[in-house]
C-alpha cells in the first residue's frame, strides 16, 4: 500500500534556543510540516534545498541575527517569495520596524501566545496562496492572448509590448498604477476571439474580400463570448477590451459603431497600442514601418480612428515606448 504524500504547508523554525523551537514545535505540528534550525546560515542552507512555504525566524541568534538572515533571504531570487515572520523577544517599536525594513510580512513577541502563531501563519499563507492564483490567473490570460497571435502567424512578443505600451498609455492618462497594471495583464487577450475565425480568412494572403471580412469581424464578439461575463477585475476589463479595441472614434468601427467617449477608455487605449506596434512590426504581407510613418499615422488618425487625447499622450511617451520595443524586439530567424 503507498501511503498517501503529506501535502501540508511546510515551515522552517530558526532560532537557537531549543527550548523556544520545542514550543513552536507543539504549536504548529498538527497543521503543518515542520523544519527546524539554529543559527542563520544553516537556516539559508535549508531554505535553498527546502524552499518552505513560510520562515518563522528569531533576531537575536549567534553568528548571523535574524535581521541578516531575512536580509540574505529577499536577495536571493529564489527565496524572496517566502514570507518570514519575526518571533522575538525584542518587543520595542525600533526593533518591529527594522523587521519590516528587512523584509518581514509580522511579528510576533515571545512568549508566544499559541492562538496568535495559528492566526498569522494561517493569514500569510492564505494570502501566498491568493497570491499564487492571481499569477496562475495572469499566466493563463497572457497564454490565451498569445495562443491566438500564433493562429494569426504573429510572435507573442506582439502582445507583450502592446500590452506594456497599453500599460505606459493608462497612466498617463490618469491610471491608478493597480488600474494600469490590471489593463496591462488584459491586454494580450484583445484578439482572443480569433481562435474561432476560419483558417481560410484568418491567414488568407491577400485582401479579404466583403465576405471574408464579415467573418473576420466576428472575432471581437466571438473573444468577448469566450472570455465570459464578468460584474468586476481582469476578466470583466479583457472583456469589455475584446468588444471595443475596433471601435473608432468617429463611429465607423465594429461591432457596436460606438463614438467618442461612448467607446470604453481601455478599448481606446489598447486600439492604439494595438496599431503602432503592428505598424513598426514586419508582417508577412508588409515590412516594419519606420517609427516616424507610424507617428504620422497615428496623427492623421486622430478624431477618427483614435482619441485625439490619447494619441497626443501617447506620442509624449514615445521615449518610453520605444524603449518597450528595443527590450521585447522580434529576434531575427536563424
């Protein structure tokens, strides 16, 4: 019979009083694997081969204090996701803001009341965990965006810079920066809607014909469908992108023909995003436009693809634009 792996939350115990690690031992054994050490250097060394969910770490140890330890811990790539939590007899206001300076996510003085140990180790990890799903979730948006720039023969890189280009637009059109970080993880799922567009219009080399572009319309509300209803966060904001990034300002975009300021902000904000980095990249039916023609472009667009507002804002922040380009540039093929 194979016995079933122990899936518990595993913490690492640091301080070098056995004594101490015996209570925290009894505290927490029921609910979670336990690792111990007693000075701070073993403590790395076990952290690095263990990586726990959580470090409960005393200060005042010999050789290296817990400050150290928690310091060495955040520079380390590979360990500064690990919440630590102080467990200490320095109780003064100096010493807890030294543990958050270096890093700590709580404190908690000695001697230990039992109750209160459960409590914030149970809080922090939650929040790792909700932590973890909110990337999960972003990974899985970013995937999608990028699973249909591949159907339509483009690099997910596409996504990637028009999204920060999106995200560089929202703020400086007054964006919170949690606002302008949510537009940016939407961003790459605009086109998502192409995966349900025939390969025939999808990839056909030359001009769409009436027809064709009837069908090609659809991928707007056909991303909208697959991304779902949503009444708030990432989804309901890469929805209403979906539906309205070809809206156009002067109301002869689809699908809704919404007009001005009737069209979402983040659909305008992304249309333009959208265009300049198509316009600047190679495609297979036409080469990279210098970043000048695009500019121009972009200007002669305005009032009635675009926004005027948005496009004076965004030719403001070109420094920064292209230095999103230079950083996600396509490679070229061997």
């Amino acid at each position: 019979m194979t016995l079933a792996a122990d899936t518990r939350p595993l913490l690492l115990l640091v301080d070098d009083e056995p004594t101490n690690l015996q209570v925290l031992r009894h505290v927490l054994q029921d609910d979670y694997r336990l690792l111990f050490a007693k000075e701070g250097a073993r403590a790395l060394e076990m952290a690095e081969r263990e990586l726990p969910d959580l470090i409960l770490l005393d200060v005042m140890m010999p050789g290296m204090t817990g400050y150290e330890v928690c310091e060495a811990l955040k520079a380390n790539p590979l360990l500064q996701a690990i919440p630590v939590i102080f467990v200490t007899a320095l109780g003064d206001v100096d010493d807890e803001a030294r543990g958050f300076e270096v890093g700590a996510v709580d404190y908690i003085t000695k001697p230990v009341s039992p109750p209160i140990v459960r409590a914030r180790v149970r809080t922090h990890l939650s929040l790792v965990r909700v932590d973890e799903l909110r990337q999960t979730r972003l990974q899985i948006v970013q995937r999608l965006g990028m699973a249909a720039e591949y159907k339509d023969n483009e690099t997910g890189l596409h996504v990637i810079r028009m999204s920060h280009f999106s995200k560089v637009l929202a703020l400086a059109a007054g964006f919170s920066e949690s606002a302008a970080e949510e537009l940016l993880n939407a961003a790459p799922m605009h086109d998502v809607g192409k995966i349900g567009i025939p390969d025939a219009v999808l990839r056909k080399p030359g001009k769409l014909d009436d027809e064709e572009w009837q069908v090609m319309r659809q991928h707007v509300e056909i991303g909208a469908r697959i991304i779902g209803e949503h009444s708030s966060g990432l989804l309901r904001t890469a929805q209403r992108i979906a539906l309205s990034h070809h809206e156009k300002w002067d109301g002869s975009g689809y699908p809704n023909g919404l007009r001005g300021e009737d069209i979402p902000l983040e659909g305008r904000i992304v249309a333009i995003a959208d265009v300049f980095d198509a316009l600047t990249s190679v495609r297979p039916y036409k080469p990279a436009w210098p970043v000048e023609q695009a500019v121009d472009f972009l200007r002669e667009q305005s009032g009635r693809h675009f926004d005027p507002r948005l496009v004076e804002l965004f030719i403001g922040c070109l420094p920064e634009i292209l230095r999103i380009r230079e950083r996600w540039a396509e490679q070229p093929e061997a």
